[in-house]
C-alpha cells in the first residue's frame, strides 16, 4: 500500500519538511515531535504564544470581562480620561473604552482569522492544482496569481473593497484573494520539489490516481510550509482588516473594531490621548505575538525555509 | 545589457496589459448592475448615462469596450469624475506630485536608515546594540502605519508641540508623514541587511581583506557592504510598492491630499472612474519603478545579465 511507505522516505525529498503520512509509522523521533520540542525550547515564542492566548480568550469571553455594553453611550461621561470606573477613558459618545476594545478584539482577530482561513484553502488548492498538472494549469493559475501581486502593497485589496462595498464579508473576501498568492507560491513550489520523489513515482506506477497522489501523498508533505506561513499570514491579514476598517471601508459603525476605533481617535488626538494609544498598542501586540509565533514556527519546521 | 533592458520591457508591456484588463474586467464583473450608469454617477440624469453609453462604446461587444478603453487610456483620458464631472486625469495630475514626493522621500530615507541600521547591528552582531537595536526593529515592523501616524502626532504635535498636526508639502510638515509611512520599510531593510553583511563578513575574501592589512572601516564599507546591498536593492523596489499603497493611508492620516486621499473619497462617494483611475495609475507607477529597479540591479551585479 502507498500510504505504507515510511515517513523517513519522505526526509529525503524535503530535508526538514518532513510530516508522516501514518501516524503509526512515527515514532517518538518523528519530525513533527522534534519541531514541537524546537519550538518549545524558544522562550520568547512561547511568550507570545500565550499573549495570543490571552488575548484571544479576551475576545472570546468578552461579556464576561466587562460591566459595560459596547455600544451603551453615556453622553454626560463622554472623553473621561482613564479612570476607576472606566479603566481606559470613554469615547466622544461616552461609550467605554475597554469594553469597545474586547469586543473590537473579536471582530479584528475574526476578520483575520476567517481571511487566512479563506486564502489558505484558495491558495493551497491554486498551488496544488499548478504543482501537480504543470504546462497550462500552472501557466495560467500561476499567471493570476502574478497579476495579484503586481497590484503595489494593499492597493488590490482597495479596489476589490472599492467594488463590493465595505462591510464584514467583502473585506474578508478582498483580503482573502490578497493573501492567497503566497500559499499558492509555496504549496507550488514544494510540489514541484516532491514531485519527483520516489514515494510519489511510486504511487504513480501502481495506478493510483490524481486526486488521491495530490491528497494523501503531496499535501501531508508540503504541510510544514502551509503552517508556517499561515501563522505568518494571520499577522499580515489582522494589519489588512484593520487597514480596510482603519479608512472606512470595513465593518460600519457603531460595531467596534481595533482599526476604526484607531480612526475614532483620530478626530479627538488633541483631546483624548487614550483613544489612539490603547487601541493601536492591542492591535500592535496582537502582530507581534503573531509574527513572533510565525517566526518560532519556522525556525522550528525548517531552519532552511524561506517564505517567498 | 541593452538586450537584458529590452527584453525586460518586453515582459513589462504585456503585464501592463493585464493589469488593465484584470481592472476593466473587476469593475464589470464584480459590481452589480450597468456599468454605464455605475460609471455616470448616482446623480447623472438618464440622458447622461446613454451620452456616456455610446461615447464610451458601453453597448458594444466587451472586447471592443476595451479596445476603446485602451485607447482612450493611451491618450491619457481616463473618464470624468461621476461626481464632479472633471476629467479624471486633471485631478490625479493635481494630486500625483504629492503622493510621489512623499513615496519617493521615503524610500531615501528608508534605504538610508535601514542600509545603516543593517551594518551596524551586523558590525556589532551579538552585541547589547544589535540586541537592542533588532529588538526595536521587530517591535517597528508590527507596528500598523495607522497606528505609528497617529503615535507620533500625539508625540510630537499634541505633546512636544514642535511640528504641524496637519501634513503638508513643506519640511516639517513631511518629517511625521515620511516617518509613518517608512517605519516597516526601515526594519525590512536593516533585517536583510543586517543578514546580508553577516553573510559576506564570514567569506573568505573578507579574510583575505584583512589580512593583508586592511583598515576594518574599509574592509566593512567598501568590501563586504557592496556584496551585501545586492539583495537590498531588489528589495526596496519592492518596497517601493508598499510605499504607493501605504500612501494611501498615510495621506489619510495627515490630511495629504494625494492620490490615497482622492481614491479614498471617491470610494466613499462610489466615484468609480476616479477610483479606477488612481488604481491603474499606482500600478502603472509600482510597473515602472520595478522595470528600473530590475535595471540597476543588473547593473550592479553582472550575473544577471548572462541568465
């Protein structure tokens, strides 16, 4: 049986990129446990891994945390500087601050979440699909994954945003499709690089057909890089959302999010500080932990790797 | 290296192309309902709209729209305004010069900062400075354009009082705006250099440097920084890019009124021809920068040339 063959065969073909196909063959030296211990011997990664923890359960049980409704205003108590009652100040509507942050928190790390979600599967099936059929299905799929990234910086996510209109799902699509070339890229080249391994000529000669060589022989394979780019692709997806929200062009208020709480600010900077600071030092330590976790998670998968 | 230029323009054109098509074909496909009408404005009377129609050749097959569209594009008309009725290309003229200076200062201040911080944390790699200085760096780069603008306004405008809240096209009204927009550039660029120079130290024409007496200084600036700018400079074109789409939001931030600032107000008052306008214009600018960047980086390293 194919699916029999040892994962140490695999090692060969993507030194450091190795995942088992069966469990049952791995034993305690397998390539994903001695990841796991790399990983876990980086302090400042695990740091970050449990702010991201944290700051994810904030967004989770937020009700919980908070007396306040986000969108309860008080006008008389509007821009009260942070205090005992309202630990991080109000807005110009009176509204508290850090209850609008927790439930900012939920819409931001969502919109990142379900973006990466979305151009992971769109990109790991593009990359598939272009690595494995080659001539003209790798042309063209390869061609439209090109024409995304000759759009300068966020400007493709703009224009789509532009079209569809702003709100939650559209920025969730337009940043979806902007994130998708890096999987495809990835996923592409490591097929094109296991393509040829003896596990998959293997699979070939006894007949087994596409659908399943792409599905239980590549993408166990090509596993590592997908993972080590979403976590490096859920930083950048996060800092999109924020953007598109941060301009006007995601979810509408009065729903609260980190970057339209960030464009909130704006129009009080002279007069209410906390408004720009503490949403932005959220938003930033949200990255961070995400690059951060992203980074560990290479060095941890593959030393050797590099990401685009 | 005239062929290497040619044959680079002739991949260039084609890509060009594309990018017109992919925003021609994104505007009728993605946005429900006539084109005509989306393009003419909400406040166009019915008549306009045909006007608009027929001069635009919108009732004709798709392929002959774009035709007309291109040449259009190639005398540089790119519609007028749904909202105001100006010709597009009067208001993205108007608006160019400011995007482009503030891009354009960036990058020399980016390449400046980062080039510089790159050598010497790779200098004293391991150090307490090049600790401090990385970690800075990684703090730099996760730090959101929308949220350093604002940062630095509170800092320097609201609290020390000692530069303009309000950007605008003089020296200390561009320091915050260039500051912003070039934070992730900076870090990107130290990073790589800082891997670049570590790289080249280690190799053993360096040693050779040195050994035969070689001052450091110029063993490190004149031996191993020239080796090590090589990946830079692939990289600020890059980034370059980045800089024309982070415009976008920094203009907003400081009230710049350059392109972002245009297409971002056209967006919210669904001025479509402006919009599509300032996007194939950004992409046309970011083609262009690649082409010369591509240029001199094969002028600097001669490998390329011979692929």
């Amino acid at each position: 049986m194919p699916s029999s063959i040892p994962a140490s065969a695999t090692n060969k073909a993507a030194p450091g990129v190795g995942a088992t196909l069966a469990p049952r063959a791995a034993t305690t030296r397998s390539p994903w446990a001695m990841a796991l211990r790399r990983f876990a011997r980086n302090r400042v990664v695990i740091l970050a891994l449990v702010v991201l923890g944290l700051l994810a359960a904030s967004a989770v049980f937020a009700p919980l945390l908070t007396p306040f409704d986000p969108l309860q205003r008080d006008v008389p108590n509007r821009l009260a500087p942070p205090g005992p009652v309202h630990w991080l100040g109000t807005d110009a509507l009176g509204r508290d601050l850090y209850t609008r942050m927790l439930f900012g928190g939920r819409l931001s790390l969502f919109l990142g979440l379900a973006s990466v979600a979305l151009s992971l599967s769109l990109g790991v099936t593009l990359g598939l699909l272009a690595g494995y059929f080659g001539a003209l299905v790798d042309a063209t799929i390869m061609r439209l994954v090109d024409l995304i990234l000759a759009f300068p910086g966020i400007l493709f996510a703009i224009w789509l945003v532009a079209l569809l209109g702003p709100g939650v799902n559209q920025v969730i699509l337009a940043n979806a499709l902007f994130g998708m070339p890096a999987f495809a890229r990835v996923v592409r080249g490591s097929v094109l690089a296991i393509k040829s391994a003896d596990y998959v000529q293997a699979a070939r000669s006894i007949g087994a057909p596409g659908g399943r060589i792409i599905l239980v022989h590549m993408l166990p394979n090509v596993l590592a890089p997908i993972v080590v780019l979403a976590s490096l692709n859920t930083a950048q997806a996060i800092l999109v959302a924020a953007s598109l929200s941060f301009l006007g062009l995601g979810p509408q208020p009065p729903m609260p999010e980190w970057g339209a709480l960030l464009a909130d600010g704006m129009t009080y900077i002279r007069s209410a500080w906390w408004l720009t600071v503490f949403p932005g030092l959220a938003l930033t330590l949200t990255v961070l932990s995400s690059n951060l976790v992203g980074d560990g998670l290479r060095d941890a998968l593959d030393p050797q790797m590099v990401v685009k | 290296m005239l062929v290497y230029i040619i044959r680079r323009l002739i991949i260039a054109v084609p890509l060009m192309l594309a990018l017109v098509a992919v925003v021609f074909i994104m505007l009728r496909t993605v946005v429900p309902g006539d084109v005509a009408a989306l393009l003419a404005g909400d406040q166009a009377s019915p008549e306009q709209v045909e006007a608009l129609r027929r001069e635009m050749g919108l009732d004709r097959p798709i392929p002959v729209q774009f035709g007309i569209f291109l040449g259009n594009l190639a005398r540089g008309d790119l519609g007028r305004s749904a909202i105001t009725r100006q010709p597009v290309t009067a208001r993205i003229l108007q608006a160019m010069p400011i995007t482009l200076t503030l891009a354009t200062l960036t990058a020399l201040t980016a390449t400046l900062i980062g080039l510089s911080l790159g050598v010497i944390t790779a200098y004293y790699a391991n150090s307490w400075l090049d600790n401090l200085l990385r970690v800075l760096v990684v703090i730099g780069a996760s730090m959101p354009t929308f949220w350093v603008g604002p940062m630095l306004i509170l800092i320097f405008a609201v609290w020390l009082r000692s530069l303009p809240v309000q950007g605008s096209m003089t020296t200390a009204g561009l320091v915050l705006p260039v500051l912003t927009l070039g934070i992730g550039a900076m870090a990107g660029l130290s990073r790589l250099t800082r891997a670049g120079m570590l790289e080249v130290l280690n190799s053993d024409y360096i040693r050779t440097a040195r050994a035969k007496g070689l001052r450091e200084r110029a063993v490190v600036l004149v031996h191993a920084f020239r080796n090590a700018l090589i990946p830079a400079i692939t990289l600020i074109g890059v980034q370059f890019g980045g800089l024309l789409g982070g415009s976008v939001i920094t203009e907003r931030i400081f009230g710049l009124p350059g392109m972002g600032t245009l297409a971002i107000n056209a967006i919210h008052n669904r001025d479509y021809p402006v919009v599509q306008g300032v996007v194939l214009v950004i992409a046309g600018i970011y083609l262009l920068v690649n082409l010369l960047v591509d240029i001199a980086y094969a002028f600097v390293n001669p490998r390329i040339r011979y692929e």
